[in-house]
C-alpha cells in the first residue's frame, strides 16, 4: 500500500496532525455552562480524534514506529469506551495522552519530510518502547480503570483523585517526549538523506519555499510606546541584539512583529525574517527552522549549518533583521541551552549586518557573550484594558466586565480571549461567575492551544522543564497569600520551615521568577503572582497537604502571638499581612479539615479590622459556619456586633451583642458577660439611649471587678465617664477618668493611659481650662508616640487642632490638622482623612475662606461615602449647609440640611437630628418665615430634651431667644436668653457666655435700657477678647456703635463702627453683618446731619442685604433712606423709600412695619395727604397706604432708581 500511494501517508499525516491541532469553537455564542456541562459530546470529539489516528496507523502498518503510535491510541480508545463514571476527569487524562502524542506525530511529520537515516531503527525501538510502557500499562489503566464500573461505592472510593495524579502522567509524557525530541529527531535531522529507506518509492524533499512575515497586528493598544522604544533601539545601536520578554499571553509576539512591520525599521532592515521555534525542541531543529527562512536548500547544508547561515546573512545585499520568537521552547531545555547560546553567539558574529531580535516567555535572557538589550513588558493599565476589551468585543464595558477585567491584570491574551467571548454571545456577569470557580480554564475560544486557552498558556509556563515539583509546591503555597511572599520577618522565615527542603525556596523564587511566574516588588519587598496564574495555582492545591496545613496553622499562631495592636512590633508584624491572613483563613474556612483554631484566629483578625478601619463580615461569618465550640461563637457574634455598630448597621449589631451575651451565659465565661456588656453599653450610647447605656456599663464594671480585670474595669470606668460627659455631669466625669487611669497605670496600659488622657483634656476643654487641657493631650501624644499608636497620634493631632480653634489659633491650628492628615494618608485611612478634611473646611469657615472651605467639605464628602460613613455624610451635609447660608444660598443651604437630616434619621443619631433642625430653623429665619422657623426649633428642643443634651437645649433657647426679638417679643426674648445663660454658667463655657451676653445687650438695647446694654456689652467684649474670637469682637463693636448712637456719643460711636467694619471687611466674610454695619453707619452720619456719607452707607448696605437675599435688611435700608430724605425735606422721595421699607417688612409680617407706618405718616402729614391727629394711628395709616399702594409702588421704583 505504502509503495503504491506515496502520497497516500503525507495526506494522512496532515489530516491527522490537522484534527490533533486545538479544534475551532462549537457553535457559535454556546455559554461556558453549556460547554461545561456538555461532557458526553467532549468526549466523542477525543474518540474521533483518537479513532482517526488509529485509522492512519492501521493504514501505514508497513511504517513500525507509526503503527507503534496507533496502538497506543486503541488503548485510550478501547479505556475510553468503558468509561462509565467521572468523565470529565477521564477526558482529561485522555486529552493529556492526545496533547503529548500529537507532539510526536507532528514531528513525525517533519521526518516524514526529510531524506532519511540510519537511526529511523532506534526511533522504531523508542516508540514501541513507549506503546508497550510502565506508564500506560501500570498508571493510565490504572488511573481509568475504577471509573468503568457502575458501582456508587467504587465511585465514592476514588472521590479522592486528584490533579496530582494529572501532574504525575504529564510529567512521565513530558519525560518520554524530550527524551525522543533530542535523542532522535536530532539524529534524523543531521542525516535527512535516506529518511525513507523503508520504503521502496522514497518521496523526494519538498522544495523550501521563503517564509512569509506574520501580518501586522491589526490591533495594539497600550504597547504604542514599548513599540516605538525597540524600533529606537534597534536603529541606534550599530549591532542591536534585543529580547522582548515577560510573561505568558503578555503581548510579546505582537510587540515583536509590529516593530518588524514598522516602516523606519523595513527602510533600515529591508530583509527580514520571522521564524518561531515552537515546534524545534533541539538546537539542531533551531538551526534548521533559521535556514528553511533563509531558503537554503536541504541538499547544499553541511555539518557546520550555523556558518552556512552567518555567511548567507553577509552576503545579503541589505542589512538583516532575524526575528526569533518563543525561544523559550528550545532554550529551556537544560541539554540543549549551552548549544542555543553558543549559536546564537557565532550568530551575531555577523555583526552590524544583523539586527536579532528575540522574544522569549520569562525574565531570564540567553546567557551569551555578547550582552542583550531587554525590554520586559508588563500587563497594561484598566484604561486600556477596557479599550482593547471594547474594540474587539464591540461593546461598551459593564460593572462584571470592568471587576473581570481587574482581575485579569492587563493580561493581553486574557483580555482578548474574554472579549471574543463575549462578543459570540456569552455574558461578562457569567464569565466573571465562572472565573470565581473554575479561574483561568474559563477563558478559552476552542482548543488547547496557548493562543486559544488562558489556562493552556498558563500550564506551559507551570511545567516548564525550568520549573521542578518543589518550585512547584512554592508556587501553590504562595498563590494562597492575596499579597504574595513577605520577605520580612517572621513571615519569610515560617514559610521556609513549612517546606519539606528549606533549601529549595531560594532556588525555587529564582526558577519562578525566570519563568514570569512571580516577580519581586515592593520595599520590603514581596514574592507576587497576577490573579490568573493565581487562580490556576488555586485549582490544584491539596488542602490536605501538610505543607499546606502547616501554612496555615503558623499564620494563626502568630496572629494569636501578636494580638496588641498598640505594640508597635506587632504592628509591622500583622499590618502589612492582613490580606493574607485573611486570605489563609477563608480558604481554611472553606476546606477540610477546618483548623480547629479558626474561631480564635477569626477573633484576631477582626479586632485587627476593626482598629485599621475595615468594614470586614466574611471572616466571622464564615467562622460561624464552621464547625467551633461555643466559646469562639460567642466571641464571634460579639466582633460581629462591634462591627455592625461601626458601621452602622445597628440592628444587627444589638442582635450580636444579644446573642453573644447569651452564649457567655451559657459558657459561664464572666469575662465575656462583662465585654458584652460593655460594649452594648457602647451601642446604647450610639442610639442615645443613655440610661440604658449607663446600666450596661455598670454591669460590666460591676463584672470586671468581681473577675479582678483592671484594665477591663478601667475601659469602663472610661466609658462611663464619658457618658457622664455628654451628659454634662462635669465633676462626676472627672472622679471617673481619675480612676480609670489610675488602673491604666497599675495594669501598665499605656495604650489605655493615652483614651484616658485623650478623654481628660475633652473634659477640660468643656471646663473651658484650655491649658490643662493642650496638657493632657499633649500627654496622651506623648504615650501615642512610645507606642507607636499612629491612629491614636493623629485623633490627637485632631484634638489639638480643634483646641487651637477654641483659642482662636488658627495657624497652630491648621498645623495640627495637617499632621493628623500626613498620618492617615500614611496608613490610607479614609475614615481619618475624611474627618480631617471636614474640620479643616470648618477651620476655613472661620477664616472666611470659603472657597477652601467649600472644597475641603466636598473632599470629606467623597471619602465619607467610599467608606459608607453615614454619619460623617450627614455632618458633612451639615456643615455644607452653614456654608451655603453664609454665601446666602438658601436653596442650596435648605437642600443640604435636609439630606443631612435623612442620614441623621438613618443611623438613628438624635443629637444630629436635633443641630440639623436648628439649622433649618436658622435657615428659616434668614427667608423671613418665622412660624417655620419657630417649629423647626421646638422640633430641635425636644430632641434634645429626649437625649438629655443640655448643651443643645441652651443652644436652642438662645436661638428662639433671637426669633422672640425678630418679633418683638422683647420680654420673651430675654426669657430664652436666661435659660440659655444659666446653663453656659454652669458648665463654665466662655465661648457661648459671650455669645448669649451679647444677645442680652441687644435686648437691652431695643429697651433702650443703656446702662444695662453697656454693661453686657462691655462683660462680652472683655470675653471675646480673651478667647480671640475676631466675628464675636466685630458683632460686640457693632452693638457699641448703636450704643453710643443712642448716648449721643458720636466719636466713640464712629470708632467702635470702624473696628467692627474693618474686621468684617478684612477677617470675617458676612455681609448680614458688614451690612448691619453698614447701616449704623447711616445713622451715625444722620445724627451728624452728613447726607451724602449717609446716603452711601445705606446704599451700600441696601446692595450687601439684596445680595444676601435678606428681606428685612432690605426693609431696614429702604426704611434708613427714607429717614435720611425727609430730614434732606426730599418727601417724594421719602415716601417712596417708606413705602418700598413698608412692602418688605408686610411681606414678611414684620414688628417693624408698625413704626415705619409713623414715619410714613409724617411725610403725608406735611404732604396733606392726612391730618396730623391722625398720623400716629397705625390703622387709619394701613388704609390709607393700602388705597396708594399702586401710586406709591410706582413712585417707589422710579424715585429710588432716580436717586
């Protein structure tokens, strides 16, 4: 047969190396699930294969070593047919045996091609060797035997097989496959003459025909500038010997041929060559597969094939460029890398007449004597991910595409397989499902092929002859650390010990990182893989693996040894780990056997957690899934509860702190009764309920007492001093906090000492003893620096800032605040950094820089949110509010307020409901709606009282206090300024003594009661002064000025009314007050008969309060006009100013209509518009305004703009 149909065998060949190539993609848009689950069909498509080979064998029986092939595929097929059970793991040894078999029939091809040779007897002997091998008779059978049966119990006594098994029969092929690659086809290859002597009608060798170049990528994004530095490369260097590399699938061969399509690069090199090694395993092919390129001819190759190419290269009439791609094949096979570098040294013994450029898979280049120029090529960032994703998938990128794509790390190939995938019709929220679970054999259009499987690419590099088990074993352990391999202690060094050699891990990194498999960052530095090899690794660890339980257990240990946060050696031990740690124990969590420490280690890492600010469930929750006694469970469902209540999910968090209460009853752990609590006396605190919140701290002090805890007991002597705090119950706070630290110091706490001293100075601060209190903090500053407590360091800085405010310090102030910032973006505490943007928006507040301060609360706004903060949201909401009212933007001041009254109610917080209302109230009042404004602020004192915040009651009082004196309501006014007072007196707070001092002078004012106005005025004055409060001073010379108006006392009063003005115009930005100002200006000009002057400060004043949108103030300036023009004897213009003054102060329902009716009267007195008996009569003079109000409104607008 073989004699008569030549060519006959070479069709077979083709057709059976064709249908062993990775096979096109089934039907188009058929999902991962249905490809998955369609089994069956899988392995009917292996048998076709296999069924074919054997068909082609059978056909040149007459060939030995290709009947010898065939009889081993009828053995997997005949294995094949009786499989019964686990087919999906049976096709996969199957396809094993297929993928290494099809190595050799495709080089069997390459023989086929040649002229012959005397070692075709010992390739013979080889492959019969191999068909008639332990491997298949002892291991293949063996491993696929079990599953023909139907036996449910036989199927259960092998559920533990496992991938090791896999790795075990690919390395036995791996090991035939090179010891055939280079022992025989070598041979063949050196002697291709009589490659056919078997046969009595040899083929002649096919004629070579010159390769043509691979095309130009049609797509290459993000490697624009890698490109355009290897072409520099090249065309600057007078010998350019240049290697791509990196790691699978990273884009090397596109780079690489689109430098070789680049024009500048063809004008310079117009001979170029392409040649990949893929398929030459050996030097010799290597030799071989560079002269098929360079066309010379099989009959004119003699022994020393290397010469013949340097020489054929000199003798090009151009400059060469020889593009060798995937060298990796060939070069990391030990036997054959000393022979590759020293051809590819006499290669470039063709000096500047070649341009070699090379790609290789790995960071490791040829060890040549000449030196390379390299260029190491990295995954690319999101942004162009999502542009290559979007341009070949022809869609924009979803959520799952975008969270698929972050995992993928910018991996070329990944990138491309899962947008070719979605673009057939498979869905990114499945991919993204699938990669969860199955990782990197999810990406894949068809085929084994390196180019059409993620995971294919990725097993080449696993098995890479570079790579041994032990380099192996690393790489898995290493994959269940998120963050990689610390190289630090005492992580470095308890990974050492768990490995079976400790000797093998240095050689080990080394082989993994040649190989791209890990790459070494960081400072320290960190042993680290991309997700998707990653999650191939993960898809073949053995939980069972002493190493791996050992892994495992040495993490909780050390997490156990080091449970103090505020040590600063365990903090640079957990800190930089936690992403392992927690990476560790949710894979034990997850396999079996669970360690039976993962209740104790759960506890660790939430505490953890919770001191570095991260909102972390998983862990617990998947310790209480898992089997532990009922001590960890209790102590689990109380970190759940802290959680919770940190993150405000305050529901939950009451039920943690129940059910943990009860377990510790049930365990009769005293210990645990008093932690829980405690802490729900925490969250009672959160949810105002303060007399609740006070019994549970008493019975958890109480507890900790009877079980000698100090420090215990001195956590809640703490917390029950802070209560009493809020509760302004001032000298009860202090016995408290005197207590709690002295049991700081008898349990030698200083991490205690230092919330103790914290808590101190915020008492006396409320004491307003500003010097005792920078003491205390800088006490408490002193202990955080010795303990390296960097959180605690920068709350403090916080503290100190806010002290600095209270002194009117603002530079000392900002500083502070800028410490504390440095610090949180130091450990990127978002949850800090937001605090500290808002206080300093509100240190900008006080400076009047209100652009600063606009941005600085927008800035803490976007952190609160990453973080979910809801209560700093609604804070921040707040504050943003105040700063609209200041810029006199109401709406935008009334939207504010009311969504940080929708998170206040959300996190339950009464005290932050209580401050919002009033703030609507003050909102209210500055839009002139005063019964609005009068409700918003009994809204606010009831919360208050409900919360028993008496600070917050006397701060409402005193704002209804002004709303009484908008109204005239003197009597009522100076009732709500005395409650107010009586409490600021108590708790001996300066700041608000001045305020509402202040207050009560303006009452006495408007009594004209002088004496008693000069003497509050004078009492605040003195205490602004003392406390350097610049906007209090302004307000404090302001009401002097109408004072010493009212005296007759002219020259003060204009000197007083200069220093307010130039504080408002200079320090403080407030064009209420520059206007009110402004207008006692006016009437100081008026008592000295100065119109002009007079004229300009009610005009300025009337512009300031239209800006401000303030109704009243208008009034007031209008009404300030018309006094001046009918003293000037201007009536007509007089009565229009009253009458615009009267339209304003009726539209708002103003006190100050009634008296600015009389003035109005006298002008019509003196006009005869109305008898003089009648003129004091405010209703005659209503009717009378009511009949001319469309004359006046018309006389109105055009003598004012006249004027």
């Amino acid at each position: 047969m073989l004699q008569s149909q030549p060519k006959d065998l070479k069709s077979l060949f083709g057709t059976l190396v064709a249908h062993a190539r990775p096979r096109a993609r089934g039907k188009s848009g058929q999902s991962v699930v249905q490809r998955a689950s369609n089994l069956d069909t899988g392995l009917n498509a292996t048998g076709t294969i296999l069924q074919l080979a054997k068909d082609a064998g059978d056909a040149v029986n007459q060939v030995p070593y290709v009947k010898a092939i065939a009889g081993i595929l009828s053995q997997v097929i005949k294995i094949r047919d009786e499989i019964r059970v686990n087919k999906e793991r049976c096709n996969e040894i199957i396809d094993l045996v297929q993928l290494k078999t099809t190595t050799i029939l495709q080089a069997l091809e390459t023989v086929y091609r040649a002229s012959g040779s005397d070692s075709l007897e010992d390739l013979k002997h080889d492959l019969e060797a191999y068909a008639e091998s332990v491997f298949l008779r002892d291991v293949l059978r063996n491993e696929l035997e079990p599953f023909k049966s139907h036996s449910r119990w036989m199927s259960y006594a092998n559920r533990g097989k496992n991938a090791g098994d896999l790795q075990k029969i690919e390395r036995h092929l791996d090991e035939f496959k090179d010891r055939f690659s280079v022992k025989r086809l070598v041979a063949i290859s050196v002697d291709a003459r009589n490659a056919f002597t078997l046969m009595s009608n040899p083929i002649p060798p096919p004629e070579i025909i010159p390769q043509a170049l691979p095309p130009s990528p049609k797509l290459i994004i993000g490697r624009e500038s890698t490109v355009e530095n290897l072409v520099h490369d090249i065309l600057s260097s007078s010998e350019p010997r240049v290697v791509i590399l990196g790691s699978g699938g990273i884009g090397k061969t596109t780079v690489g041929t689109s430098v070789l399509h680049d024009p500048r690069i063809t004008a310079t090199y117009p001979t170029k060559y392409f040649v990949s090694t893929e398929l030459a395993p050996t030097a010799e092919l290597l030799e071989n597969r560079i002269a098929d390129a360079l066309v010379i001819p099989q009959s004119g190759r003699g022994s020393d094939l290397v010469s013949q190419i340097v020489d054929r290269i000199r003798r090009d009439p151009h400059h060469v460029l020889l593009y060798l791609d995937n060298l990796e094949t060939v070069w990391e096979v030990e036997a054959e890398q000393p022979k590759v570098d020293q051809f590819l040294d006499i290669l470039s013994g063709a000096g500047n007449k070649l341009a070699l450029l090379v790609a290789m898979r790995g960071t490791q280049e040829p060890k040549t004597s000449f030196p390379w120029d390299p260029t190491v090529l990295l995954g690319l960032d999101m942004p162009k991910s999502i542009a290559v994703y979007e341009q070949l998938s022809r869609l924009s990128v979803d959520a799952p595409a975008r969270d698929l794509l972050e995992r993928l790390s910018g991996s070329p190939l990944a990138i491309k397989l899962f947008a070719l995938m979605v673009k057939e019709g498979d869905r990114p929220s499945q991919l993204l499902a699938s990669w969860n679970e199955q990782g990197a054999k999810v990406l894949e259009i068809g085929g084994k092929h390196r180019l059409s499987s993620l995971e294919q690419s990725i097993r080449l590099s696993f098995f890479s002859p570079r790579i041994d088990d032990s380099a192996r074993l690393v790489l898995e352990l290493i994959a269940l650390m998120p963050d990689g391999l610390s190289t630090s202690s005492p992580w470095y060094e308890v990974f050492t010990e768990i490995l079976p050699d400790r000797n093998t891990l240095q050689p080990a990194l080394r082989a993994l990182k040649r190989t791209a498999l890990l790459n070494e960052e960081g400072n320290p530095s960190r042993w680290q893989m991309l997700p998707p090899i990653r999650q191939f690794c993960l898809q073949l660890i053995d939980s069972t693996s002493s190493a791996v339980k050992s892994l495992v257990e040495r993490y909780i240990d050390i997490l156990s040894e080091h449970w103090d946060f505020a040590s600063p050696a365990s903090q640079g031990v957990i800190v930089p780990e936690m992403a392992n740690i927690r990476g560790l124990l949710i894979y034990s969590c997850n396999s079996q056997p669970v360690s039976p420490n993962i209740g104790r280690a759960g506890v660790g890492y939430a505490k953890w957690a919770f001191w570095l600010n991260i909102d972390d469930q998983v862990i617990l929750s998947s310790c209480l899934s898992s089997p532990i006694p009922t001590h960890d469970r209790a102590a689990i469902h109380l970190r759940l509860g802290i959680a919770h209540e940190r993150w405000y999910r305050l529901d939950a968090a009451k039920a943690s702190f129940s059910c943990a209460l009860e377990l510790y009853e049930e365990s009769k752990d005293r210990v645990g009764e008093a932690n829980s609590h405690y802490f729900m006396g925490e969250f009672l605190v959160r949810r105002d309920q303060l007399d609740a919140a006070q019994l549970s701290f008493s019975r958890a002090l109480d507890l900790y007492i009877s079980v000698h805890d100090q420090l215990g007991e001195a956590s809640a002597c703490r917390s029950i001093g802070n209560l009493c705090l809020y509760r302004d119950q001032l000298d009860e706070a202090e016995v408290l906090f005197s207590r709690s630290l002295e049991l700081c110091r008898l349990s030698q706490s200083r991490l205690g000492e230092e919330y103790t001293q914290t808590s101190i100075g915020d008492l006396q601060m409320r004491r307003d003893r500003l010097d005792a209190a920078e003491m205390s903090f800088i006490r408490a500053l002193d202990l955080s620096r010795e303990i390296q407590d960097r959180m605690g360091e920068a709350h403090i800085h916080e503290f100190l800032g806010d002290l600095s405010m209270r002194r009117d310090h603002l530079d000392a102030a900002d500083a502070s605040f800028v410490c504390a910032l440095q610090i949180y973006d130091e450990r990127q505490n978002r949850w800090g950094q937001a605090n500290v943007h808002h206080s300093i928006g509100g240190l900008h507040m006080r400076r009047d820089w209100l652009d600063a301060a606009y941005l600085s609360f927008n800035c803490a706004l976007e952190l609160y949110e990453r973080v979910q903060n809801k209560l700093g949201i609604a804070t921040t909401h707040q504050s943003l509010g105040e700063f609209y009212l200041r810029r006199d933007q109401l709406e935008e001041a009334e939207s504010s307020f009311l969504g940080a009254l929708e998170y206040y109610v959300q996190v339950q917080d009464r005290a932050g409901e209580a401050s919002t209302q009033k703030s609507i109230g003050d909102l209210q009042i500055r839009r002139d709606i005063l019964d609005a404004a009068e409700r918003s602020y009994i809204r606010s004192l009831e919360c208050y009282v409900q919360i028993q915040d008496q600070l917050g009651e006397a701060n409402t009082h005193q704002s209804i206090g002004s709303l009484q004196m908008r109204r005239d309501h003197l009597d009522s006014a100076e009732t709500s300024f005395g409650r107010a007072m009586k409490y600021y007196e108590e708790i001996q707070d300066q700041l608000y003594i001045a305020s509402c001092t202040l207050s009560r002078g303006r009452v006495y004012l408007r009594r004209k009661d002088l004496n008693a106005a000069d003497v509050a005025l004078s009492r605040a004055l003195t205490i602004w002064q003392e406390i350097g409060d610049s906007w209090g001073i302004a307000e404090t010379h302001q009401a002097f000025g109408d004072l010493h108006i009212l005296s007759d006392r002219l020259d003060d009063a204009k000197s007083s009314l200069d220093r307010a003005l130039d504080i408002y115009t200079t320090r403080v930005e407030s064009r209420t007050d520059e206007a009110l100002t402004y207008r006692s200006i006016g009437e100081l000009h008026l008592c000295r008969v100065q119109f002009d002057d007079c004229e300009h400060a009610f005009r300025r004043a009337l512009e300031l309060e239209t800006a401000a949108n303030s109704r009243v103030g208008q009034g007031q300036s209008h009404w300030g006009l018309g006094k001046l023009f009918y003293k000037k004897g201007d009536l007509a213009v007089a009565e229009a100013s009253y009458s615009e003054a009267l339209r304003l102060f009726l539209e708002i329902d103003d006190y100050q209509a009634n008296p600015c009716f009389v003035d109005l009267g006298k002008v019509w007195v003196l006009q005869g518009k109305m008898e003089e008996n009648e003129s004091p009569d405010v209703g005659l003079l209503r009717v009378h305004w009511n009949a001319t109000q469309p004359i006046l409104s018309s006389i109105s607008e055009a003598k004012v703009k006249t004027s």
